[in-house]
C-alpha cells in the first residue's frame, strides 16, 4: 500500500481539503505556497497516464472543483497544476495558487508551517469545496 493510499485510507493523517467516492485532496506537507494541496485517486496507480480515460477524466474534474475552492480560499492569479509523481509512486496532482509564475518552482524553499496553519488552510478549502 502506497503511504498516499494510507492517507486516502485514514491510515496515516493528512489535512483534508475534499473527497468524494473515488479520489482524496490534501494539503502537501512540505508546501511550496499556502494552498499547495495534492489530489489523489483512492484507487492505487503509480503514473497518471496509465490511467483509464474515463477515470482521469473524473480525476481531473475532481481537481477542477478542488482548484475553484482553493482560488476562492487562497485568492491568486491562477491555481496552476503540476504532475511530477517523481517521489511517491502514487500518481497525483498538485495544485498550486499562483501569484506568479515563481510559485511553480518546485526548487524554491518550502514554507514551514505550524499544524495550526496548516489545518486552517485545509479547513478553508474544504469549506470552499462544500458550498
Ligand atoms: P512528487 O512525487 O510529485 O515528485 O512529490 C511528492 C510530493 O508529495 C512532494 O511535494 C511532497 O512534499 C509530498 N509528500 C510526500 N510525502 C507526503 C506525506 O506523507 N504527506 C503529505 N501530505 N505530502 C507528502
């Protein structure tokens, strides 16, 4: 079992931002941004293009309405999205509030953020996410 599909479980703990039936939205834990949040399949796959058409099409809607919620809790220019999947096997999207093209710099520092933040960037997705 990938650790992201221990998250997707409940097995491990993550900040929740939405999830439906097939696929589970956190916050990354070493953010690039406030916001930076990461959109998953429960169903365990290592690359997003091995992915049936239908399923990666629900998976991006899916991330679709997880990047309207994280604009409206994390005003920016754009959510940007990035597929990397070069450290966890487990494929996935990261969604990013852009300010500017910078903000997608997978080399710049991560933010340090107290679990005091970091649940209450998670919170305000979700609360996006549910209205
Ligand atoms: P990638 O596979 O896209 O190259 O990078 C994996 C991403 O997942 C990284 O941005 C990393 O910070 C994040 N990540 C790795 N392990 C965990 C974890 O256990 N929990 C959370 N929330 N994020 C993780």
């Amino acid at each position: 079992m990938s650790i992201f599909s221990k998250i997707a479980a409940g097995e491990i703990p993550s900040y929740k931002c939405a999830e439906n039936e097939e696929f589970y939205a956190f916050l990354d834990i070493n953010p690039l941004v406030k916001g930076h949040t990461l959109v998953i399949p429960r169903r365990e796959m290592d690359y997003i293009f091995d992915m049936e058409d239908d399923e990666l099409a629900r998976f991006e809607v899916f991330a679709k309405k997880v990047a309207v919620a994280i604009k409206k809790a994390f005003p920016c220019v754009k959510v940007g999205q990035a597929v990397l999947g070069l450290e966890v096997p487990h494929a996935h999207i990261h969604l990013i509030p852009m300010q500017s093209e910078k903000d997608m710099n997978f080399a710049n520092p991560k933010l340090n953020l107290s679990s005091e933040e970091m649940q209450a960037i998670a919170d305000k997705i979700f609360s996006m996410y549910n209205v």
